[in-house]
C-alpha cells in the first residue's frame, strides 16, 4: 500500500501532462489543417483573379 502512496502522485502528474500535450498536439493538427486550407483557398482565388496566359509567362514578362 505505501508503494501506491509513493507512485500514485507522480502517475497522475503524467497522466495531466499526457493530456495537456495531447491537447496541444491536436491542436496544431488542426490549426495547420485549417492554414493549409485557407492558402490553398487563397492560391484558388488568386489563379481565379490572374489566370496564367497561354505562353506561361505573366504580362510582366513579356
């Protein structure tokens, strides 16, 4: 029983930290998820805007 006393502090310490980390983790997935996401929106809109003529150059280019 004193071996469970002893141990049963520290394990749930860990535990807290195991989720706190998993939190964070999934957090940053899903953060980086929705930034690439938004980019990529933002490529579709700016294509939209400026297509790229035919020649493959910009009018900048030429």
């Amino acid at each position: 029983m004193d071996y469970i006393a002893v141990l049963l502090p520290s394990v749930v310490v860990g535990l807290i930290f195991w989720f706190a980390m998993k939190a964070i983790f999934n957090a940053d997935k899903s953060e980086r998820r929705a930034e690439a996401r938004a980019q990529a929106e933002a490529a579709a809109r700016g294509r939209e805007r400026n297509p790229v003529p035919e020649n493959g150059h910009s009018p900048e280019q030429r």
